[in-house]
C-alpha cells in the first residue's frame, strides 16, 4: 500500500488537518499518512512549491502527495490528480505543481467529474478520497475526465553570462537562511578558471564553503546546499534579519576577467 | 485495534505530547496514534471543544480521543471516560464533553478509583493507559466507577425568531476567517421566500455564496462552511484583521418583511 | 522492528523534518517514525537536551533518537551513535548528549567513517541511514569508528547546604510554568522536620503543593512535577510573564533553625 503525504496551508490549530487524515483513515486503515508541513503561510503557493519539490522525491516511488494549498483556488481552477516523475499528486489546478518540476506529467486528469459534489472542503471532500484510490492502485485515469494539460507559471529565473549570474532568494528557511535560485551546475561551468565575487546587500565575498561551520560564529558561511542551490547563512544566526534580506533579495556573483 | 486521537493543550515544544504517545505506545505498540491538534490555546475548552466536535465524526466508530486540555481542571473535576455518539473519549470532567455533542453517552465512568495515584501529568499517567485499554476491547466499564452524568456548561445560542437571526463568531480560524454559529438549516427554514440582510462590523449583504471563490480577491464571502455554519472571510486574505473582528462578535441577518 | 523518534530544531514550515522521515521510509518502510519536537529553539542545545532527557525515558528501550539540533555542531564535531541507559541516539557530538543522563554509555561509535560523504544536511544523508540500520538490529560497532568518549558540558548545578538550595529555571514551557533544577529527593532530605521559605522574584512562599489546582485560579502553585523537579505556575495563567521570570532565574530555598 502506497504511502499519502500531505501539505497544507491551514496550520495546526483547527481541524483541517485531522479531518483529512481521518477521511483517509476512514475509508481505508491501511493508508500510511505522513505530514510535509502543515505551516504553509496561507494560499502561498510559492512556498508550498518550494517545499514540496525540495522533498517529494526523497519519498518512495509511487507516493501520493495530496496537496491542500490554496486548494480552492481561483474561479475556474480544476481539482486534479497528476502523475510526475513517478509519484501523484493530488490537488488544485492552480499553477503550484508546474512549479515543482519541469519533466512533462505521466497522467493527468480533472477530479470530481464523476458525480461531481459541491463542497468548501476539498481537501476532505474531494482529494482524500482521490488520493485513497490511488494508494488502493486504482489507475489515475479511473479518477476523471482526462486532461490535456495543467496551469504552468513561470519561476523566477536566474541570469547567466559569462561576466555574471544575477539570482534571487527564493526561501528563507526557519534558521534564516537565505536560499537562492542559482544551481551549483551553473556556477561550476561559468567559474571555471576564475575568480568571482558574490554580492548581496551591502556584503561582498570571493569564497564558497563547503560546510556551514567553515564560517566563524556570527560570520556568513555560503554554501550549495543540499538540494544544489547556493545558500547564505550566518552560522548560528539569523541572517535574514541580521543582513536585512528576505524572500526576492537580490544575489549576484560576478566573475572576474 | 482502534485508532486512539491526541488532542492537547501543551504546545509542541516541550516534552508532553511525545510523553503520552510513548506512554501509549510502551504499554502496547499495536496501537495506532493520530493527531488532531496540539496547538489548543492553554486551557481554552471552547478552542478545544470547537475542534474536537468538528472532527471526532470523521475518525471510524470506536476511535478513543484522549483529550490533554486543561486537564488537571478545577478543584474537584474527576477524570472521566465516556462513550458518545459510538466513539470514546477520555480526559478531565471539565465541561469540554458537555459542549461538543446534544446526544445522551452511552457509557461513562470515573478514572484513577481503582489503585488511584497521585500526578500532575494526567495525560501521561491516566488517559493514556485508559485509552490504550479502550483501544485493546476492555469494556469502558470496567476502567472504573460509575458515573451518573457528567458536566455540561451552555454554549452561546444563536436567538431565531421570524424576523431575526443572531449569532456570534465562535471560531477564527488559522486563515482568518470567521466561523458563527449560526446554522445552515435554521437559516433555510427561516429565509423560506425571503429577502435577507446579513450584518456584521459595520458590513452588510444580501446574499450567501456556495464557494469562496465566488467572492473576488480582497472581497467578503459568505459561505454556509463544511461543518453546516455560517462563515465570513475574505477571499485570498484575513477577514479577522481586515474587518477588526474577533471570537464572540456578533454576527445579524435580518429578514425582510 | 524498533520506533525511531526524530528531535529536531529545524522548525515545521520548511521540508527538513519531512526529508528524514522521507530518507527513512524510503530505506526500509517497516520504521516507526515518531515525532518528539521540531519546534525547539535553533541550535538550542539545552533546551533539546531537557526535552529529550524528559522523555527518552518514556520510550520503549531500544527505541533510536535522531537528533537533528545543531546538528552541524562546530568545526571537529563528529557525528555520532551511542547506546546509553538501552536507547540508542544518533546525532552530533555537540555536548547535548552529556546533558541527558549520568550513567555511562555502554557503547559509542563515530559515524560517517566508512565510505565518508560530504554533505550540508547530516540529519537526512547520515544520521536516517544510521538510525535505520540500528532499528533493523545491525550492531552499534558496525555502524564505524569506536570512540573512548563523547563530549561532556556540565550543565546548571544546584548548591545544597543544610540552610539553603539555590537553584535556577532550566525550562520555560509552553504554559509558562517554571521548571526548576530543584530536585525533589534533596529537598525531602534537607527539609526533614524543618519549616521552609521560597523566594523567587519578589515572592516569598511556605508551602509546596501536591496539585497544581491546590492554587486558586490566578495564584502561584508550587509542585514537584512529573519529572521530580520543582516548577512555580500560575494556575490558569503564564507565570513567567506575569511574574516577569524567565530561563535562569533564581530560586532560592531557605530552610529554617
């Protein structure tokens, strides 16, 4: 039996969460559940993007990821199962899961086209039971009324030349880690043979390390961090408020003639 | 073997809550443990008494719910178990049963009378070997002394007559928004061929959407929610904030002669 | 199969916690995984330690604790695993373990000494593998490098006299009760047929409760808790801000001629 995840935007002080979770539960027992996050800031799909496509590959092949972020969405948006790299999701056509890859889907269809309901709840009413009957190994276009494609948005990108790489922070995690759009692969191609400067905020730096505690106690430490993109810290600190940045801060590396 | 549910009051950056759940599991691993929620505010029964009557119906029939809030409660309240509504629920006699369902229990008994011991964790060292026995088939009976009733305290009542309904805000919930108690089937017996008015702050609307995306952005909606009440919130923000109200403010709809 | 519990200070609103668990399940989907807290202070080593030192014990033994708390440590740390009072716990070698218990471990090992990985997330590429292979019995030597020792703090130390226990608060909790490092056995010894005084701020107390509800509603109430410690509250209320106490203050015990 498939493994559900869920990722919520609803916190953890009402019962949402529980409901989901017991929605699944009830209609099957044998459903393994484990949390994402439920601490999504609410209908932020960014940050609930971010944290998904940093994580749902580390799950087991043939996860379902139900995902109630936004889960209403905007006027119009469908309810939606898709297959991706191997695992499902579950959740609103709203533009988060063109952000979490960019292989082409395996399988896509529209939910609640089959005795359609209507419901404020989706999330329990709509995607819990998807996410079961895939779990159960009941086959995604079983689910609805196939779909051609799902709403893409188009991520903050990075600039790369030769003489530059102008990125942005994309997360500032729960230690106040600054994480950044710039892919160690880019940089490691434009910097051979050179030299370079990192730029942000006021601060300039000629170095990357490769661990965080390479850096002083209260200095930067910067790193590629575990899923490939460069990361500025302050080692045991918090450098989003110590340096004033925060998410969409500017990051430059400019490399030297 | 049941399913047993912790909600509690405690936080979750202390030892408590994994306390109980290793307790739970030390005395018997068999037992499946769920969350509802952990993020109670301290000692609040209505906050936990609103979230436990939202979801408790959703877990299977013979669930236990271990309930850790406020659970030391006053001078005198005993530490109960009972059955209602097919589903169990073990915690301190505090009022917080008596406000989450209107049907008769089915079973109820006082813990800690059979070999009592003396403890400031209750949670750790009462309910949980309580629920664990629930959970293993031993009648609830047998868990201790029998008890007649149990507390009740009245919740806020919405006033209906032909010409008025009034209500309050009984819930904010995480994103905001504001859940009355005002239900949807007195609403439809009442509104029957009627115009209506709905009046909160300084606010005012004649009509009830089915979702919330039939408000636009920044806009009121006003949606009979998934658990059957009255709810305001502003589409895609904080209606708390936005329109400066908070638990217990009063919430109109006027009929139109 | 044993349970691994996690602790961690990543926070929940980002993938970190949800990384492990991920990295766990994916190698061997037969772990329980249970949470302890994910909440505590960043790379606040006392405040993990007093968390897992208040609950390990709840466990069953040979439950493995992942601790993921400053988990980078400083320059030289190893990572480590260790066997002590029959838990096992994997984590770095950053001093929170000496603060748990004062017996002798009864086995130690260096990780990461056998095919050594770089990496910037030990808790997901080092600690989970480790904490699995000892979940699936393979022996705690075999996991790398044998060590004589692992580090060592020495945490706040009560002074007791026959006249006096000074002491401090070690633990805020999320109520806002005041967990001393006042251990009941060495007040049961000194107070034996003498008459007390406690001061703690502005407050002068004679008397210790068995309850915390012996207090009335808005009073102090004074306890040795689950833990045998002595804890100050206010019954219903957050006593370090309204007592304006925090993390180290003073507690003073004067015993009477």
């Amino acid at each position: 039996m498939a493994i559900v995840t869920l990722l919520m935007d609803s916190g953890e002080s009402d019962h949402y969460v529980a409901a989901v979770k017991a929605r699944i539960i009830t209609i099957n027992p044998g459903v393994r559940v484990e949390d994402i996050s439920h601490r999504i800031e609410p209908n932020d799909i960014g940050h609930a993007a971010f944290v998904l496509r940093s994580v749902f590959r580390d799950f087991p092949k043939g996860t379902i990821h139900l995902v109630g972020v936004d889960a209403v969405g905007n006027r119009g948006d469908a309810y939606i199962a898709l297959q991706l790299e191997d695992h499902f999701f579950v959740g609103c056509d709203n533009g988060l899961f063109g952000l979490i890859s960019d292989k082409t889907h395996q399988n896509l269809c529209e939910l609640n086209t089959i005795n359609a309901i209507t419901t404020t709840f989706p999330e329990r009413d709509i995607f819990a039971p998807a996410a079961v009957k895939l779990a159960s190994g009941v086959a995604l276009s079983d689910l609805g009324r196939p779909m051609p494609f799902f709403k893409k948005m188009i991520d903050r990108q990075i600039k790369a030349t030769r003489k530059q790489i102008a990125g942005h922070v994309i997360r500032v995690d729960g230690f106040g880690n600054l994480i950044t759009n710039i892919p160690k692969d880019v940089f490691e191609t434009l910097s051979r043979d050179k030299t370079f400067t990192l730029q942000f905020g006021g601060e300039k730096f000629r170095r990357i390390h490769t661990q965080y505690h390479q850096a002083d106690e209260g200095e930067c430490f910067i790193v590629f961090n575990s899923l490939g993109f460069l990361e500025i810290g302050i080692y045991k600190g918090n450098a989003a408020t110590l340096l004033g940045l925060d998410y969409d801060s500017i990051m430059n590396i400019t490399f030297d003639e």
